[in-house]
C-alpha cells in the first residue's frame, strides 16, 4: 500500500532517503566511538592495575 505522492515523490522520496542515510551514518559513528572509547578504559584499568 504505497500512497501518491503526486508531483511531489521525488522530493518526499529523496528526504527520506537523506534522513534514512543520516541516521545510519550517526549509527555507526556512535558505534565506532563507543569502541574507542571503551578501548580507551580498558587502558586505563589495565594501568592502574599495573600500579597497585
């Protein structure tokens, strides 16, 4: 069930394609971050245990 979108489709069609496109990009960003960042502290644990 697609509706008409009449004159209109290819931009409607193409903001939810930019906006789709966006949010996955933001996804994998975040994503990548959180991996450094949880690299970052095992790091940092693995040197604070060293020095106990």
């Amino acid at each position: 069930m697609i509706p008409d979108l009449g004159r209109y489709a290819t931009e409607v069609l193409s903001a939810y394609a930019v906006s789709l496109v966006l949010l996955a990009g933001l996804s994998v960003w975040y994503w990548l971050r959180a991996r450094a960042v949880r690299a970052q502290l095992d790091q940092i644990e693995q040197r604070q245990e060293r020095n106990e």
